[in-house]
C-alpha cells in the first residue's frame, strides 16, 4: 500500500532507506586500492558525489557508491525533476526512469516508466544482478522492485501537486479547470510553467583500484505524456561507460541526446584518444548538427530549441563538462574535495 511522505518524515528515514532497500542488490565492501577516486554529477549532485567518493574510499564497489549517491536526491523533494517530488506526468502521475553500468562486468540495467518507486537506480541496478534482462518497464518494473522488497509510495508531493495543478488551470482559458486567486499562488510556481522541467542527476565515479560505475535517474520531463522515456534509462544515451576507457553521462531534453546516443559517442571519442573535454564538446557538436534538421528543435537561428548537458569521466581521472548554451553546472569530487563547476557551452547564447 502507498503512504504518502512528508518533509519530516523524509528528513528521518533517508538514513533508515540507505541501510534497506538501497542495501538491496548492494555488494559488500571490499578492499581500498591505491589510486585517487574521482566522482562526477550534474550541478544537483553535490551531495551525490560527496556521499560517493566517501563509500569508495571504504572499499565500496563504485556503482553501489553511485547508486547510494543519488538515492540522496531522489530522496530529496526539494527537487522537483527527480524522485520523490518530481514533476508529474500530464495526469499528474511521478513516472520515473533510472539506468546503470558497471565497469568491472560491463554490466547494465534499467528501469523506465515505474510508478510509486522511490529509487529507480537501485532497482536498475537489481535488473543488472538478478535478471538476464537490461530493460523493464512500467508494471513489470513496478511489480519487479515490489517482488524485491522496495516498499511503494506516493511520489507526488503537495508542492508538486500544487505546480501540476496551477499548469492544468491555467494551459486553457477555454477548459472547465479555474485556478486560485492570483494572490493564493507562490511565485515559484510561475517559474515551473514558464519553463518546463528536464532535470536528472547522474553520476560517474571511479574508486580506488580504477574501477567505474555510473548512473542516471529521473523523473522526466514535466507534462510528459504519460509512457513517454527520455533518454535517462537508455544504455548508451543517458550513461554509458567502458571500464578501460572513462564514463559519460547526460541531462536535459532526452529526446535529442536519444537521437544520437551521445554518451556512447563520448567514451568512444575518449577510446579514439580525445581528452574529456574534446570528447565532451564533439559530441554538443553532432547533437548540434543533426538535430536542426528537424523544424521542431531549430530556432530561427539555425541553433537548437533546447538545452542538453554532458559529464565526462576518463579512466586517468581527469573530467569535463559541455552543454549546450551557458548556464549548466556540475558536481566534482577530485578525492580531496567538492565543489561545483561551471560547464563549458557550445554556443555563447
């Protein structure tokens, strides 16, 4: 049965999740090798990659150690563009997706479409474990993480309810939905429907004997149609990685990055000898380049409509970031420290 969560309740069972369903799947520790760990997210990841570089440097495996990262924020409902406190479908329904690799095995799993699951990265990563499978979907996926023990609950917040809501009101002035007084409505709730939401977390993490993992996890693009899968939960669009090579992983409209599985293209270029940022930046390029042929992404310019946002990670440790126009972040963690970095855009403006 789903229960509903609240802000207090989350703040006192994030610590108790860790230690039980994201337990689920999870390898023990192991020993420490000698090299530096590395983690890297997108700008919502600090957190993600603190808590990553911390496990890896006990000896944990680095996808457990990236899975556990981001279960902080798809724990966090804060944010509204993963997890718990996502932005809903258009019938206001938190579908998420969530997908991993794993350097050592070359293993991956992914989850797309699941509903009332806090966690979809732990359960991709079950799917990589305890299936032959690389995909499962919407019932199935739900039915899979429930038969493994991952409790059910609502994922809709009242916050997100409230921005899902004040979007139906007020998208037709010619519908039957009235929205409140102008006065009942939070200022951020205009900035939602201004623009809609494509936010994710991934995370790349290399541990200390050189080993890589990675993650993407989302709850999609907000108003979607219900069913519709972005680019997160596909092995070679939303993450890729190759344990001799680097890992790469994408935020942002799903749709083109699907078109041209970038983050494939990515740790190929990095195999081809590119550095992180090249391999980075030559794949903005072709995302560039083939998406403007569709009228749908091209502004009048000749540039395209939307934004989408690239993390490298190469085996020698050194990283990048791209997106495409300026303004896009992301979370590092270099062994010693965190901090947030600003990514390198293709395009001024």
């Amino acid at each position: 049965m789903r229960r509903p969560i609240n802000r207090r309740f989350f703040m006192g069972t994030t610590a108790a999740a860790s230690l039980s369903t994201l337990a689920i799947g999870a390898s023990p520790p192991a020993t420490v090798g000698s090299r530096r760990p590395t983690a890297v997210a997108s700008g919502n990841g600090l957190r993600a990659v603190e808590r990553a570089v911390e496990l890896v440097k006990n000896g944990y495996d680095p996808l457990d150690a990236a899975v556990e990262g981001v279960a902080i924020v798809e724990a966090d409902p804060a944010d509204n563009s993963v997890g718990y406190g996502g932005l809903p479908n258009e019938d206001g329904v938190v579908e998420l997706d969530g997908a991993v690799m794993h350097g050592p095995t070359h293993g991956g799993g992914s989850v797309a479409s699941i509903r009332n699951i806090m966690h979809p990265a732990a359960v991709a990563r079950l799917v990589m474990k305890r299936t032959r499978h690389c995909l499962i979907v919407g019932d199935g996926a739900l039915r899979f993480a429930r038969a493994h023990g991952f409790p059910e609950v609502d994922l809709l917040t009242d916050e997100s309810r409230k921005i899902w809501l004040h979007w139906k009101e007020t998208r037709d002035p010619n519908d039957d939905w009235v929205p409140p007084p102008e006065p009942e409505v939070a200022d951020h709730v205009h900035e939602y429907i201004k623009k809609r939401v494509t936010g994710t977390i991934h995370c790349s993490v290399l541990d200390t004997h050189g080993d890589l993992g990675c993650t993407t996890t989302t709850s999609g693009l907000s108003w979607k149609i219900p069913g519709r899968v972005g680019d997160s939960p596909i092995l070679g669009a939303g993450l890729y990685l190759d344990n001799e090579v680097g890992s790469a992983g994408s935020t942002g409209v799903g749709e083109a990055n699907l078109l041209n599985l970038s983050s494939h293209l990515i740790v190929e270029a990095m195999r081809r000898g590119l550095t992180a940022k090249d391999a980075v930046m030559e794949a903005l390029k072709r995302v560039a380049e083939t998406s403007v042929r569709d009228p749908k992404r091209r502004r009048p310019d000749g540039k395209t409509t939307f934004n989408v946002s690239f993390y490298a990670l190469a085996k020698d440790g050194t990283f990048a970031g791209g997106c495409m126009y300026p303004g896009g972040k992301m979370a590092v963690h270099d062994g010693d420290s965190a901090r947030i970095v600003v990514l390198d855009p293709l395009y001024e403006k």
